[in-house]
C-alpha cells in the first residue's frame, strides 16, 4: 500500500487507558473533531488523541473490505481507494431482508 504510512500505538493508547482508569479520571477521546457535536459533552481534564494511531491494516478491493486504525483520515483511505479500488463511489450490493 503506497504512500501509506502504518502507525501502531495500541501498546501507548493502551497505558494511556489503564492509567487513565487506574486514577478513577474519565478519559475525552479525540481524533479530528468533526464529529465533536455528537453525544453530550465530556468532562474530561486527559484527553486521549487518536490522531497518531493510524494506518490501513487490511484492504481486499475484490470482497470490498478495509480496516483502518482510528486516527487514519478519512483523506488516505480516499487516496488507497482511487489506486487500488473500488472507490467510495462503487455501487453497493443488493440488501438483504
């Protein structure tokens, strides 16, 4: 996956968690922030940031599937996508019921 970098810090976020929980203090979890406006507000002084976390861990184009790690914009997927296909904008599968 070209131009991807992969980014691991679930041993980091993991300690932040622990930590977190061993103080008894809520943790606020942050990537970009544009979906800040859902939900209530977090009072929270630690705030744990998923911006670094990132990275493409699997991508099949043929079964249409791709995991990412949380901090991975939304911007690179887009990117993978365009050179290795399908783009967003393939026509989805029939549903089910």
């Amino acid at each position: 996956m070209t131009g991807m970098t992969d980014n691991d810090l679930t041993g980091d976020l993991q300690a932040a968690v622990r930590d977190a929980q061993a103080q008894g203090e809520p943790l606020r979890i942050r990537a970009g922030g544009t979906k800040a406006f859902y939900g209530y507000p977090v009072q929270a002084e630690r705030e744990l940031d998923m911006r670094g976390h990132s990275g493409v861990i699997a991508h099949e184009p043929t079964e249409l599937f791709i995991t990412a790690r949380a901090g991975t914009p939304l911007s690179a997927i887009e990117s993978l996508l365009d050179e290795h296909g399908p783009s967003c904008s393939s026509p989805r599968a029939p549903e089910h019921r």
